[in-house]
C-alpha cells in the first residue's frame, strides 16, 4: 500500500513550474539539466497524443472510462529493457 502512495504523489507536479522532480531510484533527485529537459519534453509529447487518443475516442462513441483503462494498462504493460536482475 505504501508503494502505491509513493507512485501517487510521483505524478504531482513538486515544482514551481508543474513538472515532477525527476529522481533516481533511491530519491536522489536528477539535477542534470539536459536530463530533465529531456524527461519533461517527452512527458508532455505523451501527454499530448494520449489526449488526441482520448478525444478520438470519446468522439468515436467508446466509453472514457475503458479509453482510460486500457492506457492504464499500456503504460502497466511497459518493459524496463535495462532492469538489473536481483
């Protein structure tokens, strides 16, 4: 349950501009200025087509509600290629 707190408030926006701190796994923030250019350019391009996805959708006729289930589960879905073995 804990877990799933942190992942919540990972998705608040807890900087003056909205963008999320990105940090590294043990909570160090990233402080590379490129690094975050570059995570926060590529949250918003997601943010953008999943929001034409959505509208094509609604507009379409599907229910919200599993257009937004079924992102859910894309992003569940997705695979860390460079994710060490324990």
């Amino acid at each position: 349950m804990a877990d799933e707190t942190a992942k919540a408030s990972d998705a608040a926006p807890d900087t003056p501009s909205g963008a999320p701190a990105w940090r590294e796994p043990d909570g160090t923030p990233i402080s590379c200025e490129e690094k975050i250019l570059v995570l926060n350019e590529n949250l918003e391009e997601i943010k953008e087509m999943a929001q034409e996805a959505l509208e094509d959708a609604v507009l379409m006729g599907v229910d919200e509600a599993q257009v937004r289930r079924i992102f859910q589960s894309a992003v569940d879905d997705l695979v860390n290629p460079y994710k060490k073995d324990p």
